[in-house]
C-alpha cells in the first residue's frame, strides 16, 4: 500500500510498514557482541554515557511506557494487552530502561524488544489510521522536544502557554519509530569507539538527521 492510497479507513500499520523489519534491524548490528562490547561506557561524548546493553534496554523499554503507561487507558481499557512484567518492562527505576535485574542478558533485552515492536504491529493492525490521528494524549515540552517536534509533519499540537500540548497515537507510533532508529546510530558510534564495524544501514529519518543534532563521531 502506497501512501498516496491510504485512506482514514486504512490498518494503522498502512502508515509505519517499517515496523515489520525493526526487531531484526536492530537485532543484527548487535549480533556477536561480547558483554565487554555490550557494557563500553565513555564521558567524552554524551552519546556514550549508556552503553550499549543499556541503549537496547531503553529502545525496549520506551515501546512499552508509551504504550502500556501513556496510552494505556486507550489502547486497553480492559488491560488485555498480553504483557505479564508491566512494571519490569515499563515502570522500574532504571531511568527509563527496562528492571536491570530482570532483563540484563542480551537475549532477554531483545525478547522484549521483539515484544514491545509485535504488540506495536498488533494494535496498528487492530486499529485504523483515523483511529490513530483522532486520539490524543497530553504532550509535555521540553527543549528537546523542542527540537525533535521538527522532525512530525503532524501529530503534535503545542498548548496555548507553550509547555504542555497533544499528541496523537499516529505521531506517538512515529516518534517510537524515530527513537529506535536514533538509538540504533548511538549503537553504531558505540561500536566505532571501541574500533568496530557497523552492520546494518540506519535509515536517514527522524532525530538524528535534523540539523543541530549530535552526530559527533569518535
């Protein structure tokens, strides 16, 4: 389905076909890795101050706040959405990341990446594309929405005193979409700070192409 052929009566995941291949995008630049790789940390560029495993668990851990915390009442009113660690996957301590104690090893992180990106898919399918740009939810800015609102050619809707706004499932599928593609460039400058080879081409969307991003190099 072409986007010219999408209609407001069209599966919501007419409008994100990517998702399809996301788990595997990502699975195969981290594929290999050992756990001396995975845990590299640096202070000299603010990219590298989470390490690799701890940027997979965040790119995991950010599908299901988004949708399990934020669009919750939503999406599953009823609290049928499958997913038995609510609070290890979407609301433990571990700034944004998914319960450390739980979720360490590689394998596990990417079982509940590949979770959070097929319970994504599932309610795209069940919903359609009007669904997903009538609803909406309160937006809080901050300057780095600021700049990342320039990324949404809609979707994001600022308040009237400027901090607090909307925005609509479409543009919230969007901006998951545009994190773990960013997060997917930290993976690989990760990797070339440690002297290896990226694997995978991240596509030029979202965050991390918008001029006045960080694309320092190592």
């Amino acid at each position: 389905m072409t986007q010219s052929s999408i209609t407001e009566s069209s599966p919501g995941g007419a409008l994100f076909p990517e998702y399809e291949s996301l788990h595997d995008l990502i699975a195969a630049e981290v594929a290999g890795l050992t756990d001396a790789q995975l845990d590299f940390e640096s202070d000299k560029w603010a990219w590298s101050e989470w390490s690799i495993r701890r940027q997979l668990s965040h790119m995991a851990s950010l599908l299901y706040r988004w949708m399990l915390v934020r669009w919750g009442d939503t999406l599953f009113p009823d609290g049928e959405h499958g997913v038995d660690d609510v609070e290890g996957v979407a609301a433990s301590n571990y700034d944004r990341r998914l319960d450390e104690r739980r979720y360490w090893e590689l394998p596990a992180i990417l079982g509940q990446l590949r979770g959070g990106v097929d319970l994504a898919r599932k309610v795209m399918a069940e919903r359609d594309v009007g669904f997903l740009r009538a609803h909406t939810i309160p937006h809080q800015r901050s300057p780095q929405w600021v700049q990342m609102h320039k990324a949404h050619p809609t979707g994001i809707m600022p308040a009237s005193d400027a901090e607090q706004g909307t925005i609509t499932l479409e543009a919230t599928f969007r901006h998951m979409y545009f994190e773990e593609i960013t997060h997917l460039y930290n993976i690989q400058r990760l990797k070339r700070a440690q002297g290896l080879q990226a694997t995978v081409d991240v596509p030029r969307v979202g965050y991390w192409v918008l001029d006045g991003w960080d694309r320092s190099e190592p």
